[in-house]
C-alpha cells in the first residue's frame, strides 16, 4: 500500500511537472505554432495519463480487494500512529475496551479509553494498564475481554515506520469449549496422561496426580505400571480403544491398585512431534467388592465356611477321585432351644464357634460346609470305612460336647449325623449325597445324638418307602381309596346306632396297607387335606343313597385329620357338602383324633364351636390313651367320648384297666356325655363295660368294617 502511494505521488509529480513546462512553452511560442503544440501535448498529456493508469490500475485493484477480503473475516484490525493517534481500522472492528461507536477523525487511543470507561481513581488505573500494553512490544498476543462478555484474543505488530498494528479475534465461543474440555479434563473419574513417544510425561489431570500420591511420574517406566493381558499393537504395547487391566504396584504409602487403561492412537502434540493419552480408571475398591461378593457367593456370611453350591463342587470332585472319600451330614440338635432362649444373637454365636470347631477337628485335604440353617457336612477324602468315617463323626460329637459359653450359661450341643462312602454306597456324587442324606434321616429318628452309617438294607427300605409315597400322591389325586364301614350298635339291644367310616387303600402289587403305615406318610407329604375331603365327600354320598332307600345308620362318622380341623374354612366346606347331598347335619359325627396336641386347641376350638353351631356332632377319639387328655375333655365341646381301644384290651381282668374304666365312665356321666367303647373283642368285654354303664360299643364282637352294602346286609 505505502509503494502504492508512492507510485500515485510520483506519476502525480511527473505530470504536473509536464504540465507546468508544457505552459512554460506555449507562452514563448507564437500563436500560429501555439495551437499546434498545445494539441501534441494534450495528446501526448493523454497518453501520459493512460500509461499511468495502466501501470497502476491492478495495484490498486489488488488493494482493494484484499482491503475489501480483510474487512469480511473474523480478523479486525486498526493501526495507530507512534501518538497513538487512529490512523486505519476495519468497519466492524471493536477496540478492546473501547466503545464501538463510530470515532471522529484523528481520535487518539488515550481519548478514546478515557470516553470508554470514564474518571475515577479504578478508571484510570484501567486505562493506563492498557495504554501500557499496547506500548510494551514485548507482549504481542493477550486475550482481553469486553464488558459484553466477549473475549478477543489481542495480536499486536510494531510496524518499519512505528506505527502500531492491532489484530483481534473473537474467541469467545473456543475458549468457552476450551474450558469446558478442561472443566471435563480436571473432572471425569479417570487419570488423565500424555506421554511422549519416549515414554517421557507430557500432562496429567489432578486424578492422575492423585493416583500416584500427590506427584506425576516423570516416565511410564516410574510408574511401574503393568499390563496384565496380551499386548496390543498400540502407544507402549496397548491395544488403542480398548479396555485393559493394569497393575499399579505399591509405592511408599501406596498400596497396589488395580487400575482399567485405554490408550488412544498416536496423536499430533502441540509443540509438534506425537503424543498419546492414556485413561487411567481406578477399580481396586470394585475389584475388592468383586472379590468380597464372589466369597458371599461362594460361602455362608455367618460363618465363613463354604455354602452349598461349593458343597456341590466339592461333591462332584470326590466322585472323581480314584480313591473315594466319605461324606458326613450333620444336623445339630439343641441349637433351636438356645434360640429359644437366649436369643437369634446367641444362636449365632454358637453356629460360628461350631464352624470352628468343625475346621479345627479336620484334616488339611478335607472339608467343611454349611448347607444352611443347622445342617452342615463333612467331606473326607481316602476315607472309605464306616469304622474310619465313625472315627471323624466321634471327634465332631465331642467338639460339640464342650459347653458353649452363652454369656455364663455354658450350653453343650450335639449332633445327629448320617454317612456314605463313595464308591462303596454310590457311584455317583449324586447317589453319595441321597446315601448320606437317608443316614442322616434314620439318625433324626433315632435321635440322641446317634450316628447311623449308610447300609443297603435302609437304601431298600427308603426305596420302599418313596414308591409308596409315589402311589400314596397317585391314589390322592385319582381317587385309589375306599371305605370300609364299621357298626356302631346299642350292646344291650344290637340295634345299629351308627357307623365309622374307615380309609381302606390297596395297592395293586402289595395289597392292602393299614392307615396305621400310610396317614403318617401321607400327613408328611402335605396330603391329609385332600383326603380329608375325599372322605367327606365319599362318606356323605353314601349317606345319601342310605337314605334314599331308607337303610343303614342314622350317623355316620368320619376321621379328619388337625391339619383341617385347624382350617377357618373347614366348617363352611361342611355346610356345603351336606347341602349338596341333602344330608342333615346332626346326621354327620366328626372325630377328633387322639394326636391332637395340647397346643392346638386353641387353634381348633373356634373351628369346632362353628361346627357344633352348625348341627355337625362331634367325638373325641381314643380318651384315656394316647395323647388325649382332661384337657381335650375340657377345652373341646364334644359331643361323644370314644374309650380308648387300649383300655378295652386289658378288660375284664385288668385292675389298672377297670380303674380308667370306671373313671372316665363316671366323668362322662357327670359331664352328661355319652361314651363309646372301641375295640370291642370279647363277650367279656361287652360284659364289663355294660357294668359302668358304657351301651354303646364297636369292635370285632359287632362286625368287622365291611362295605356298605354289607353294612346295611348284617
């Protein structure tokens, strides 16, 4: 531009120079020559002018181009002059600091500031700061930000002829995502490094100086850091993009850490040359709760020792073993009883120090499980014998024979335990653990702390007994039962009062089987309630066709077992039942069984009452043996006493026997409620009880239970 200039003031100085000698000639000319010379000057004036015009022309055009390409890029400029006095400036430039309004002619820098942020002591201080800045030529680039709130980055130019140039650029939006970056850089969870391609470090956040106790390693090689897994083709043998496990070993007052790194491609650095960013994410305390979770998985949180499932793992690998091993249940007997009493704290307390104990009496290559509650087992590997398998089982009783300390009421326990060997009582992990598992079943019916070890005779009879209970479920839900019916007559006349419906069941291959071996197998497998209303049912039915062809007994009576007399919804079933069969309800007598506790009253009373209150009669069975009691008597509102069969077997001739008789025969009359003598044998028998006033009997002497057909034939 100033070579421009000095082109125009030349051409601009020739001609004038030309013009002035061209005049100079004319007048010392005569006029007859005059015109003509004035029209070769003019001409030649002309051309003159044309030249210039030409040389000149694409300067100028070029000036005003990049004059014009200037004013329309972010970049603003101005220039002042060595009084700072505003020589040249962009349209849309904003002087920092300054107010953008358009400025007179010649303003000067000094001025212009003052205008901009007014008097005061803070003002001027303000505007010598940057007067000071714009002389200093040593800092040549400076962000400044404007009271709007933008931020120009400030390029400043010492020019030949001392004037100065100033450049801004409006950074405001790269420098608010510079500050985010860095407001990411400093916050996310993760160690932040730049490493060199030496290995040398280049940068790190305040998580990576926190990593490594306050102080940046100078070096990847200082860390000590180690990759743990096959290296990658990676910055320093790291995968790029990829999660890898590393280790941090200790240092001073650093522990180990475990550490995630993911490692970024090799990228262009800021000075030149390459750099890569390394992503170091602390997971000890996730690696130690891994850890700490995968043992809760894999053992009891009460006691420490391994739980179930390690249980089953350990079973599998003694049945692949060549030398075989064998296998302890044990099942503690008098833990409930200090739960009772002194509380789940102390019960606690005790299955830790039996789980002690039990690893204390053990050899190093066998184990100890808890299977949960107060069931634990005993694995011993090489051991075979019954003999040295009772041997372990003796050590384990009298570990457990030493009083707990219960807070100065020291509590012994033990424990009944069943074993099986392996190969010996199964072939299979499987197989060993059913083996021990009976053993320990016969050891919980012994009782006493007993020892039972596995034979072939107690698999067979399990065996038995689980095909049993596989027809009992058959027979429960395709109806395999039938009843047997039982005369209850008036001894004096042997007029048929009434009957008793008894559960008959024959199994195809093994004939019939008495109540006595079924109903108990049948009451553990959940079963009673269902068959107890598959003899409501069959027996009401029954009594219905009896009435239809006015035959048979006026009350039939059945057997239902605690677990429905304990149901709310019990008598409402009754009700319904008699209704559908259109049978009274004092025609139906519900017996209460021998085996109900003293402490189920109180659950069955209320049941009972709303039986009686229905018209439903009521028999308690099997008075003065078994368990029933006084109480049942007292507590239970009955309609009928059932004399106990064990009674009537040692009538006439038992004394013991004659004095229950005659005692219960007198409450019952004082109480005002009949008695009914079972098991009745023997003319003697009938003969006895007659004397105490007893008239209504059943037993052999009347029949045996027969079908109904039967029944109504007699």
């Amino acid at each position: 531009m100033r070579r421009l200039k000095r082109m125009l003031t030349l051409g601009a100085g020739v001609l004038l120079a030309f013009a002035l000698a061209a005049v100079l000639t004319l007048l010392s000319l005569p006029p007859a020559m005059a015109a003509a010379v004035l029209a070769a000057l003019t001409l030649l004036l002309a051309g003159g002018v044309f030249c210039v015009f030409l040389t000149v022309w694409p300067r100028l055009r070029r000036a005003a181009l990049l004059r014009e390409a200037v004013d329309r890029t972010a970049v603003r400029y101005a220039v002042f002059a060595r009084d700072r006095t505003l020589l040249d400036r962009s349209p849309a430039y904003d002087l920092p600091g300054i107010d953008p309004r358009p400025l007179p002619p010649g303003a000067k820098l000094d001025d212009l500031l003052s205008a901009t942020h007014g008097r005061g002591p803070e003002a001027a201080n303000e505007v010598a700061q940057q007067i000071a800045e714009h002389e200093d030529d040593a800092r040549s680039e400076y962000d400044r930000a404007l009271p709007d709130g933008r931020i120009l980055q400030v390029s400043k130019r010492r020019l030949s002829g001392g004037e100065v140039a100033r450049f801004a650029l409006d950074v405001t939006g790269s420098r608010a995502r510079d500050l985010r970056a860095r407001a990411i850089h400093e916050s996310v969870p993760a160690a932040i490094w730049h490493l060199d391609p030496s290995g040398r470090t280049v940068a790190g956040n305040g998580r990576m100086v926190d990593l490594f106790g306050g102080r940046l390693p100078a070096t990847l090689m200082e860390s000590g850091l180690q990759q743990l897994g096959q290296p990658g083709d990676g910055p320093f043998g790291l995968p790029p993009g990829r999660e890898v496990e590393g280790l941090l070993p200790a240092r001073g007052r650093m522990p180990e850490r475990r550490v995630i790194v993911v490692a970024s491609p090799w990228l262009p650095g800021e000075g030149g040359g390459t750099q890569a960013v390394l992503m170091l994410l602390d997971v000890t305390r996730l690696h130690a709760a891994q850890a700490t979770a995968l043992h809760f998985a894999w053992h009891d949180p009460l006691t420490g020792l391994p739980n179930r499932s390690r249980f089953q793992q350990a079973l599998t690998r003694l049945a692949e073993m060549p030398d075989g091993g064998s296998l302890l249940l044990l099942d503690l007997t008098g833990l409930r009883a200090v739960n009772d009493s002194f509380g789940q704290v102390a019960g606690d307390s005790v299955l830790r120090e039996v789980a002690r104990r039990l690893r204390e009496g053990l050899r190093p290559q066998d184990g100890v499980y808890r299977l949960g509650g107060d069931e634990f087992a005993l694995i011993a590997t090489g051991i075979r014998t019954p003999q040295a398998a009772g041997a372990i089982a003796a050590r384990v009783q009298r570990s457990l024979a030493l009083p707990f300390d219960l807070g100065g009421n020291p509590q012994p326990l033990r424990a009944v335990i069943g074993q099986a060997s392996l190969p010996e009582d199964a072939a299979d992990a499987e197989g060993l653990h059913r083996a021990a598992a009976l053993a320990l079943a016969q050891a919980k019916r012994t009782g006493n702390g007993a020892v039972v070890a596995y034979d072939r005779a107690l698999g067979e009879r399990m065996a038995r007994q689980l095909a049993r209970r596989e027809k009992l479920a058959s027979a429960v839900a395709n109806g395999g039962f039938r009843l047997a019916w039982q005369a209850q007559v008036d001894a004096r006349t042997g007029a048929l009062r009434g009957a008793e419906a008894l559960l008959r069941w024959s199994p195809t291959a093994e004939g019939p089987i008495s109540p006595a071996e079924f109903l108990p197998e049948a009451e553990a497998m959940g079963l009673m309630p269902q068959i107890d209303a598959w003899v409501l049912e069959e027996a009401l039915r029954q009594k219905a066709a009896w009435r239809a062809s006015h035959t048979g007994p006026d009350i039939v009576g059945v057997n239902i077992s605690p677990a429905t007399l304990r149901d709310p919804e019990f008598p409402a079933r009754v009700q319904a039942t008699l209704a559908r069969y259109g049978v009274p309800a004092e025609a139906l007598e519900i017996e209460i069984p021998e085996d109900v506790a003293a402490r189920d009253l109180d659950a069955i009373a209320p049941v009972l009452h709303e039986l009686i209150a229905d018209g439903v009669r009521l028999s308690l069975d099997d008075f003065g043996g078994g368990r029933s009691a006084l109480a049942h008597l007292l507590r239970l509102p009955v309609d009928q006493v059932k004399l106990d069969r064990s009674i009537v077997a040692g009538l006439p001739g038992g004394a013991r026997e004659r004095a229950i008789l005659r005692a219960v025969a007198t409450l019952a009359r004082g109480m005002e409620i009949p008695l009914l003598a079972e098991g009745v044998e023997t003319e003697a028998q009938r003969e006895a009880l007659l004397a105490e006033g007893c008239t209504v009997m059943q037993g052999w002497l009347f029949g045996r239970a027969v079908p109904a057909g039967e029944l109504v034939a007699r």
